[in-house]
C-alpha cells in the first residue's frame, strides 16, 4: 500500500508490551502512522490513573520507530480526532467488540464510512494485557512518592475526586478493587480517608482525640501495606502547635496524601452533634499562623494541607466562613473543606458561589454526611473537587453485626444467617 495512506491508532500507551508493538507494526506496513495519545483526564474517564502522565508516555512513543506523529486524544471516543486527521485506516486490536468500548468501536466504524476509511482490527494478543500489567505491579505495592503524588494528579485529570471512609485494611482493600460499570463507564473511588471518627469508634473510645496520632498512625502503616490509592488524613485540629511539624513530616514519609486541619480549639466535640455550646472556633490569626508552619514543613508540593472550616457548625454567618477560607488560603492552605450539617447542601453552595469570585478560590471538599441527598454531578457543577464519604463504611458494618449477633442469640445457632454473610470458602481466599 501507498505510504500516502493515513493510519491512526488510539493508544494510553502507560505500560507498552508486545501487543502494542504488533499493532503498530501492522500500521506502520499500511502507512503513515498517526497516534493519538489518550490524555490523563481521557484515561481516567474510565479506568485507573496512568502510572505515567501523558509527556511521559509521549517521549516514549516518539522513540518508537513505527510511530510517525502523536496527537493528543483528548476523550475515550475517537471521533474527534477523526474529523480533523481522516485517517484512511484505524488499526485497533479485536479485543473492544465487547466490553466497556463497544460503543466506542462502532462510533469509530459509522464515523469511517463518512468518507470511506476502514477499520483493521488484528487478532488480539493472547495472555498479555495492561491491565494484567498493571495488576502484577500494583501487587508488589507502591513508593510513598508514588502514592502520595496520585492525588495531586487526579485533581488535575478528573472532575471530582472520589473519596471513601477506610478505618482498617479490609476496607483499605474494598476501596482498592470496588468498581461499577455504569454507562459504559467503571467507576471507582480514588482514595480513602482516614478518619478521626472511625478510628475513636473501632477502639470503642469516643470522638474526642481520646485515640493519639501515634496510634492512629499506626493503623495506617497497615493500610498502607495493602494498597495503592491516595489517603487523606483527618487531623482534626492538628493538635498543639508545636507538634505540627512532626504529624505533616510522619504523614508525608508513610505517602498520605493529604491533611485535613479544622479551626476548632479545645476538647473537641464531633461536629455533627447538635450541641455546640461548649466548642470553641480557633482565631483567624491562631489558625493561619498553624496553617502556615505544617505548609513550612512539608517537603513534597503535593502533600495538600486541607483546612476545614467550622463556620457553619457553629452557627456563624456566610461573610464568617468566607473571611476565614480568603484568609487560609492566604497562609497556604491548598484545598478549603467547607463543613455543614445542614439536611440539604444549600449552605455550602451559597458559599462556594461566593468563594469561586474570589482570586483565593481553590479546591473544595465537601462531606455529604448529612446532606446525602446531593449527587456528584451537582457538587461539580458548584465548583467541588473532592467528595469524602467520610463514615459510610462503619455505619454500614456495625447495624449488620449487630442482626447477625442477635440472630445466633435467637436461634442458638449460625445456620440461619449463613446466607446473610459471606461463605467461609470465600472469605478464607479473600487476601491472596
């Protein structure tokens, strides 16, 4: 065939392998080939963050010798890309008849006959996959620095980042594998969250910091041994002062991600209580000063400092929790967690309506614990980064212990629950 000819192949190109080569090698006989290299954010619509970001990938692929051009791609469709290059050939393995990319592919074929291009689909090489790849990786564990950039990463790639309660390993490991396919699309949380609440419960003392960061940190490290994702650590108020230094460098050595610093003072009570009387709310002046020394003390720019804001908790008005997030973000806090317990997220809206005309403005948090109605996308629409379900994973456990308890105390024996919980022969080969 004519070297004129126009081949274009789509490719994340994060772990290349011999079916890669193949496919272009295949291109390469049929004519000039063209790449279009899945960005980040079009990687991340619908699996896993690349281990390389897309300049990387890219250098890679230009020092192939099949690979004449590289365009970015900036979506998992292709059509795109395809209007603008009308390519006379698209070259994909045979592997996306089925699955998550069958729509893509016949997108691909109707969108070729506009100008009578084909579709060449080699035979699929057997036993070898990125994703097989990956897992084989992501088994033998991950580098703090690795972990710990991921969600600086994510926030850039992906509309809101998706973060879920993680009080022990066995739901570390939840958040790690969990995914749904919904329209195509696999979804999946980014990360966990550690959080002050359920760590208290789970060693049956109450939500006081009764539970030390020693301890707490203690947890982690087995956490840590089993996954790969992102951690963000509730700090609560991030303790005296002068030990702040010690919790971010201790943080950032075991690869959390982040740290969320609320400007309470005092014994603290959980914010979700209805009496408040008795909580005090930090000075503005006391709590940047505080922000100020842990964004001093990190070594990594993408350990985030994270400052929640109690304003609303409290019962202070819009201009409070305004002046008080300007003012954080000025002593170098990277992301604002707006708190509410209000029923619905009116209050947190107003506020981030307010705060987007701001030149302060930055990333949100929002914790729908009460206002569990809201969905993502209307958190998106407002301007919200990050959505911590920060307590879901206990609430769910502990009510289901407590049936089956009751259950054996009734009929004096298990038999009757059996079907109620995971067979033995499963959870017995769950940790491989």
């Amino acid at each position: 065939m004519s070297k004129k000819k126009i081949v274009y192949i789509g490719l994340a190109a994060d772990i290349l392998h011999e079916g890669h080569i193949n496919i272009l090698k295949t291109a390469s006989k049929m004519g000039t080939v063209i790449v279009g290299l899945l960005t980040d954010t079009a990687i991340a619509s619908y699996k896993k963050l690349p281990f390389l970001n897309f300049n990387q990938r890219k250098i890679v692929l230009e020092n192939i010798k099949h690979v004449d051009k590289i365009i970015p791609q900036k979506t998992l469709d292709y059509v795109e890309n395809l209007k603008i290059v009308k390519p006379n050939f698209v070259v994909h393995g045979d592997d996306w008849k089925e699955g998550i990319q069958k729509k893509t592919r016949q997108r691909v074929i109707n969108t070729l006959k506009l100008w009578g291009g084909r579709l060449i689909e080699p035979k699929y090489t057997k036993n070898i996959s990125s994703t097989k790849i990956r897992s084989k990786i992501y088994s033998q564990g991950i580098t703090p620095q690795n972990r710990l950039s991921k969600l600086s990463r994510l926030l850039k790639v992906k509309k809101i980042v998706r973060i879920l309660e993680t009080h022990n390993s066995l739901t570390g490991l939840i958040v790690e594998n969990l995914n749904y396919v919904k329209n195509s699309q696999s979804l999946e949380f980014d990360g966990m969250w550690s959080s002050s609440l359920t760590d208290s419960l789970t060693k049956g003392k109450p939500d006081n910091q009764s539970v030390d960061y020693s301890s707490r940190i203690l947890g982690l490290n087995d956490i840590m041994d089993v996954t790969t994702k992102p951690l963000i650590f509730d700090a609560d108020n991030g303790g005296r002062i002068e030990h702040v230094p010690y919790l971010v460098k201790t943080l950032e050595r075991i690869g959390v991600s982040a740290m969320v610093m609320e400007d309470k003072i005092g014994e603290k009570t959980n914010s979700l209580f209805d009496d408040q009387k008795k909580t005090k709310q930090d000075s503005v002046k006391n709590f940047c000063k505080k922000l100020k020394i842990a964004k001093n003390s990190k070594i990594s720019e993408d350990f985030f400092i994270i400052a929640r804001v109690e304003s609303f908790i409290l019962g202070k008005s819009l201009n409070d929790a305004l002046n008080r997030a300007i003012n954080y973000v000025k002593a170098g806090a990277d992301g604002i967690l707006i708190h509410s317990k209000e029923k619905n997220p009116n209050q947190i809206f107003q506020f981030a309506q307010k705060f987007s005309k701001t030149k302060y403005f930055c990333p949100l948090v929002a914790v729908p614990s009460t206002y569990s109605k809201v969905r993502e996308k209307e958190l998106i629409n407002k301007g919200f980064k990050i959505v911590i379900y920060a307590n879901q994973m206990l609430r769910a456990a502990y009510p289901s212990m407590v049936d089956i308890g009751k259950a054996i105390l009734k009929n004096g024996r298990s038999f009757e629950v059996e079907k109620k919980i995971t067979p033995i022969k499963e959870i017995i080969s769950l940790i491989k």
